[in-house]
C-alpha cells in the first residue's frame, strides 16, 4: 500500500541516466525521514520496460514499484500511466512526434492516463504550446511540481490549473539516485497497483509534495582560488 | 585534501561542496588557454549574436569543477568515468555550487559511484551527472 509515490523518475533502462532501481531503494531507505515515500513509477524515456519484475525489491525493500513511460508529442513531453499492451500496439512510444490529443484520447480509452509533465518548461512543456495551439481535451491533471525544474517554472504552473482546473501532482524527476523523492504525491487514498493508480489520477484526490532540502551556501570563494 | 581507503568510504556520503564566484574573467581565462577562443566563451555580445544570454563557461569547464569536486573529497579517488548533462547554460558572474553524493560501492572492482552536480544559488541545476572512482584499499 502506498500513499507517498515519487511518480516520475528514470532509472538506467533510460538513456540519460545511470540510476539501478535498487539504488533508489536504498537511497529512499537511507533518507526516510526527509522522504517518507512508499513507492516510485519509473517513467522510463520513449519505451515501456515490459521486461523487468521488480517483485522482489518490492518485498525486499517495502516499496511499490510501478512502471510507466515519459512520451514525446508536440505539445511537449507527457506521462502516461497504466500503459497496456493496446497502447504499445496503437502508438510507437520511441516517436518524438507523437500527437497529444491522440494519446490522451486512446490511452483513455484502452484504460490508462496521459498526463503533461514539467508543462513550465521551455520547448518540452505544455503551456509554452498553449501559446499557439488549441487546449487539449481531456487532461485530467499535470505535473505542478517537478524536482528538476528551474526558478518559475513550477510557478507558472499554477496559472495554467487555475485556468483549466487541472489536478496537480509531483515528481521528482530523478535521473540521479540521491534526487529520487524530491518531489512526489501525496494520495487520500491508498494505491497497491497500476489499476489503483490510474483510477486516482483520474478522479483526483492527491497533491504535490516537496521534500527538497535548500542548504545554506557558503560564502563562495572567487573561482581563482 | 585528503586520502580516503575503500572502506572508510559509505554509500550516502557527502563530498564535501564547493560554493564559488565564477566570474567572467575565469572563464575568459580558460577559454583561452583551453583553445576555445570563441565569443560564446569570452564575450557577450558576441555570444548574443549567437543566440545566447550572454557568455557562457565551456563544457569542459563545467565537468573539470565536478571532477575538482571529487578530488577535494579525496585525493587518492582516482576517476575511471565521467558523465555529465548540461541543463542549462553555465552563465558567469554568479556564484555556483558544487556538490555530491557517494550512491554505491562496488566491493570486487573497489570502485564508488558518485552523483555530482553543479547548482546556482536558486538551486537550479545547470550540470548534473555521474563518476565512477577507483579507490585504494588497505591491503593494496
């Protein structure tokens, strides 16, 4: 059972990042009391990773792992959750160019989630896009709290919810193991699979979550020394 | 500086962070000596012309401060692998931070894996990336 869940982070089956899921794990494990998550999605870059079983970290370190995947359309990057066998026949996920309002409709509809994220970010985030295209349809939520996003992106966020009524919900992003956790979300009600998952994505009834840590800098010394 | 055997080295170490003034001058300095004499490196309005903010450090600047970042933390950690992403332009005259994380240890090739990123003071962070050292050990 989960409440807290990093939904959003790589681990080295993507091709930015070096991060074993157990590395995560321990890394969770080790910083609990800043982080108090009870599990993860891997959103793997442009892919569905249909091989790896997870079962036994799961056991081992008292997490849920679920798995989903980080897509590319033209109005940016988008998560989709629950991805099936229907979805990896109808879309090819390595497509940079997928269309948007295509996949949030026939993911919908074969049962899964498609939802924005980072949508502050310049070029890979929807509200640059709605700039000059149509609203999609059919966005139930979008990533208001990613842990990579730099000072404003986050911010504007905010208005886009306003505007459109968006559920919000965190991830932190990671393609580090010592980032995963950062950012996660928060659900009323307790998530023990992708089934669950997807239903309270779509229904609402969570929250972003920052467990970001800011430390206090030291006075910098010049770069000569 | 000092000298850190594998086993006195923890996964969830911290390398001890950096906090820097990155000026223009430095950059300028570099690029220079570095061969990479362009206007992206050593000059703003030559970079604006290119499409940038202003100057910009090189690359390989920004991935020998996370790799001096390691060698303050330990002397001896000799670095088989560096890997880095840029996420934004490194933008002079700021102050950035540098720092990291120990994350595994690898007892039979008696290696660390360690995260490391440079960061400005918004907590924004510009590069980030892996390294892998190869670390003494007692015996050796």
């Amino acid at each position: 059972m989960a409440r807290v869940i990093d939904l959003h982070l790589h681990s080295e089956a993507s091709d930015d990042s070096r991060a074993p899921v157990e590395a995560y794990l321990k890394w969770l494990a080790r910083k609990r009391d800043e982080r108090p998550l009870d599990g993860i999605v891997l959103t793997e870059h442009r892919q569905f990773d249909t091989r790896s079983d997870y079962r036994a970290l799961e056991d081992k370190y008292g997490m849920l792992i679920l798995k989903a995947s980080e897509v590319e359309t033209e109005y940016g990057h988008v998560l989709v959750y629950g991805v099936n066998d229907a979805m990896l026949q109808r879309f090819d996920f390595s497509n940079v160019r997928l269309r948007a309002q295509e996949l949030i409709d026939e993911v919908t509809r074969m049962g899964g989630v498609a939802m924005p994220c980072h949508p502050g970010r310049p070029t890979i985030g929807l509200i640059e896009h709605y700039e000059n295209r149509p609203p999609l349809e059919g966005v139930v939520g979008v990533e208001a709290l990613n842990g990579g996003s730099k000072k404003g992106e986050n911010e504007r966020v905010a208005e886009l919810i306003d505007t459109y009524g968006y559920h919000a919900f965190g991830g932190s992003d990671a393609h580090l193991v010592s980032f995963v956790g950062i950012c996660a979300t928060e659900f009323e009600k307790d998530i023990t699979n992708t089934e669950e998952l997807v239903e309270a994505l779509r229904t609402g009834g969570y929250r972003p979550v920052d467990f970001r840590v800011r430390r206090a800098p030291a006075q910098p010394a010049s770069s000569r020394t | 500086m000092k000298t850190l055997y594998f086993e006195e080295v923890e996964e969830g170490d911290e390398l001890p962070p950096i906090d820097l003034l990155l000026t223009k001058d430095f950059v300028r300095t570099y690029a220079k000596t570095a061969g990479m004499d362009f206007p992206r490196f050593t000059d703003d309005e030559g970079a604006r012309q290119e499409g940038l903010p202003g100057m910009i450090a090189p690359g390989v600047l920004s991935m020998g401060l996370l790799a001096r970042l390691i060698g303050e933390w330990n002397q001896a950690a000799q670095i088989t692998r560096i890997g880095t992403t840029f996420r934004s332009p490194v933008l002079p005259d700021c102050h950035i931070h540098l720092l990291g994380f120990v994350t595994q240890k690898d007892a039979e090739q008696h290696t660390a894996e360690c995260d490391i990123w440079m960061e400005n003071d918004d907590g924004e962070r510009w590069v980030i990336g892996t390294a892998t050292v190869l670390l003494p050990t007692r015996n050796s």
